[in-house]
C-alpha cells in the first residue's frame, strides 16, 4: 500500500518552481520565492532570512 503524506501546501500552491510567488524583503530589498514552510502565513512574511529579520530598522 502507498504512503501518503499530509504537507502544509494549499490547493493553490504551485506546483513548479517557475510559478512560485515573489515578494521583496523588507531588509535588503532582495526578491525572494514562496516556501513550503511559509505556506500558512505567506501573506505575514516579509524578510527573506532570520539575519534580515534581525537587522530591521
């Protein structure tokens, strides 16, 4: 029998690397892709990494 596994992805998760959503950090004004980990709250994230989030003004 296959195994399935629960994911933290929303049916309207992309499903290529291409398609995935862009926002730009609020730090370095870097853009940055979409996560599987920020699937709940993408709309929240605003910083591309922890050091960026770390030296906000």
């Amino acid at each position: 029998m296959a195994r399935t596994h629960k994911t933290n992805a929303t049916l309207d998760t992309p499903r290529r690397k291409g398609q995935l959503p862009t926002k730009s950090c609020a730090t370095c004004g870097r853009p940055f892709e979409w996560r599987k980990k920020w699937a709940a709250n993408w709309h929240e994230v605003r910083y591309c990494s922890e050091h960026c989030r770390r030296r906000r003004t």
